[in-house]
C-alpha cells in the first residue's frame, strides 16, 4: 500500500522546510563559522535549498531538485558527524531530515501495475 501524494508531499515540503531552518540555525546560532563570514556560510547553506521554491508551483518537480540536492546535505551531515564532535547532533539531524526528504520522494513516486503472465 502506496501514501497518497498529498501526504508524501506534504511529508517532503516539511522536511525541505525543516532543513533550511537547520542550516540557519546551525551556520548563524548553534556554530557561527570562525574562519568565513556568517553570511558566505549561510549562502553556501541556505540558498542552494531555496532554488527549488522556483518550480514551487509544480511540488513533484520541486521535491525532486530537493531531493538531488539533499545529496550532498546528506555527506556533509556524515563528514560533520563524524569530524566535530560537537556539531554530532545538527549533522545526524541533518542526515534524518536528507533522509526523510529522499523517503518521501521514493513513497510518492506512482508504482506502474505489474504486467499479467499470459
């Protein structure tokens, strides 16, 4: 049994949302950069995650370039968990929210029937 769409898009939407209130929360409150300014940080962080707000119109299209892009927030919450103690905590919630953003895509995509043996 397959979720409906609304619900995987919804699912994917806050996941997307939550990500980007993670990067600003971690890059301009939680660790502030100590060797690049706080704004190059978060331009780095935050505005590759509003592109997709492009195609907003069309979710599944916009899911999906937040899905690709989740990639790399994916190995960067596994470099920082694995490098910086301190930082453990944002990266692994980093790499939960990357995976319940990349769930969703995957619940939401429509399966095709299966071909009947003749």
């Amino acid at each position: 049994m397959s979720a409906s769409p609304a619900v995987t898009h919804r699912i994917g939407v806050s996941a997307w949302i939550a990500l980007i209130l993670l990067q600003g929360a971690w890059y301009a409150w939680l660790f502030p950069p100590q060797h690049v300014p706080m704004w190059l940080a978060l331009a780095v962080a935050v505005v590759p995650l509003l592109l997709p707000f492009l195609a907003i119109g069309n979710v599944r299209r916009a899911l999906l370039w937040v899905g690709i892009l989740s990639l790399f927030y994916f190995c960067h919450g596994i470099a920082e968990s694995w490098s910086s103690a301190q930082e453990r905590v944002p990266a692994l919630l980093e790499v939960l929210l990357t995976l319940l953003l990349i769930g969703a895509l995957g619940a939401g995509v429509k399966r095709r029937p299966k071909p009947t043996a003749r």
